[in-house]
C-alpha cells in the first residue's frame, strides 16, 4: 500500500514482513493501553461515545456545558476518509449497500471532493468571509490557468468553501454547549492538494471561528515539514479558541 493523496496499492514487496508489523503495532497499542490503565487513578472519569454529525452535536443537548475541546477535525485534501476505513467498514457489516455509504458520506465535513454532493451548501456560511473566498478564487483562477477539466478539479474550489462553511456549522453549533471562558484546541494542517494551492488552514479557521463568536487566543505551531515540490514549510498547527466570559 502507498498514500498520497490517498490509501492505494501498489507494486507488491517481497522483503516486507507484513503479519510481523501488523502484529507489532496492535501489541504497543495492547501495551499502550495497559500503561494507562495502570498509571491513571481508577474509577476512569465518566465516558461517553456518540455516533453523530460534528456540524449538529444533537447528542451534546442532554449534557452539562463543556470546558475544554481538543480535536483534530479534517483538512480541506483529497483524503476520503471513508476509504481509509472501506474495508474494516464493509468486514464489520456497518456498510451493507451504496446507499449506507452515501449516507455516511453525507454526514462527514466535506474536506474531499469525493464527498461533494449536487444539493450541499454549507459554503453559504462562509460568503462573507474574504479570506476564505480569497483561497477559492485563487483555486479556481489556477485550475482555468492550467487548462484542468477534470469533474473533480473543477470542484476544488467549491469543496474549500464546503469545508470552511462546515467548520462554521460546527463552531456555532458547538458554542451553546461551551461554558464561558471555555477553552478549544484544533490540530490543523496547512494544505496544498488543490494545484498547489496553499491553504493556510488555521489561519482560515480563526476568521471562521471569529464569525461564530469566539475568541482566537493563538496559534501554535504542532509539527512543520518541508514540501520540496513548492520548496515552502506546511505547518501543523492548533488553533486555540475561547469562548468570551
Ligand atoms: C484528521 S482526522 C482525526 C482523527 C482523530 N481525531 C485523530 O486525532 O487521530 C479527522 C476525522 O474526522 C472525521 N469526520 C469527518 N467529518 C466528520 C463529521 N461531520 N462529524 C464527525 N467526525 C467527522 C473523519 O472521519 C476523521 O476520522
């Protein structure tokens, strides 16, 4: 298997010891898990999962207002993530039918444009904002400069203002539930799938957060790597939000 921008196959290895580091990464993570089994006082604090769209959090109405968010919401790339996971999906009977898999398509961020759909619009909720407007224009004006006709690159654009306007569904949907003062930390990463493009993404989610209300306390470099294709640094970040007093 090799990636980029997605999980595909490719010329099988001979040399590669596939069961061995299957085997070894699930025992670190049994050891992992053990770990913290071990070292954290027990009872475990109170849990819960919830299967649910981030752009509602309908399950969070039955809960008391929360204090702290830390998440890693999805880029605005190529990465299907429903692909990433087909297999295990279909093995474990959660997808019976193309329709199931729509269905779950339909309840993720748009962040590919493979999860594009004729009738979405949460691009409306990023109209007004010139950054984010600013990126896809620049999308667009590129891929017309190119000469690229794809079905797909000519979603590009419209996939970015998705994105934007998702996250803005999920920023003001989640604010109702944030005590005051409440703290949140974003892990983003900076993006160029697009023809190269650079999308500045937490720089892009702070004027999307700024819209539904909160406060931009900063934003802290996570990891920085260098993309000898546009001989320029794409950053990690997080993005630090607050909800006002
Ligand atoms: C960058 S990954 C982070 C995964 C995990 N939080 C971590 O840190 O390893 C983004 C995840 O968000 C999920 N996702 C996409 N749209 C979503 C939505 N509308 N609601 C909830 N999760 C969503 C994707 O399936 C993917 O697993």
């Amino acid at each position: 298997m090799a990636f980029g921008p997605e999980v595909y196959a490719t010329k099988a290895k001979t040399d590669v010891d596939v069961l061995y580091s299957f085997y070894s990464t699930v025992v670190r993570m049994k050891t992992d898990l053990a770990e913290i089994q071990r070292s954290q006082p027990t009872p475990f604090p109170p849990y819960q999962v919830a299967l649910d769209d981030a752009r509602l959090l309908s399950l969070l109405y039955q809960q008391e207002q929360i204090g702290i968010v830390i998440t890693s919401p999805p880029y605005p790339n190529e990465k299907d993530y429903t692909r990433t996971t087909r297999l295990e999906t279909v093995l474990l009977g959660y997808l019976k039918s193309k329709s199931d898999l729509r269905q779950l398509k339909e309840g993720l961020l748009r962040s590919n444009t493979r999860n594009v759909f004729v009738k979405d619009d949460d691009d409306r909720y990023v109209a007004d904002i010139a950054s984010v407007q600013a990126v896809a224009r620049e999308i667009e004006a590129k891929r017309i400069e190119l000469g690229k006709t794809s079905g797909f690159e000519q979603l590009y654009h419209r996939v970015t203002t998705l994105y934007f306007g998702g996250m803005y569904r999920h920023f003001a949907s989640l604010m109702p539930h944030l005590r005051p003062g409440a703290r949140c930390a974003y892990v983003v990463g900076d993006q160029q799938s697009f023809f190269r493009v650079h999308i500045a993404t937490a720089q892009l989610l702070a004027d999307v957060a700024l819209k539904a209300g909160f406060k931009v306390e900063g934003i802290e470099t996570w990891r920085n790597r260098f993309a000898s294709a546009t001989q320029r640094h794409i950053e990690e970040n997080v993005l630090i939000l607050r909800k006002p007093e």
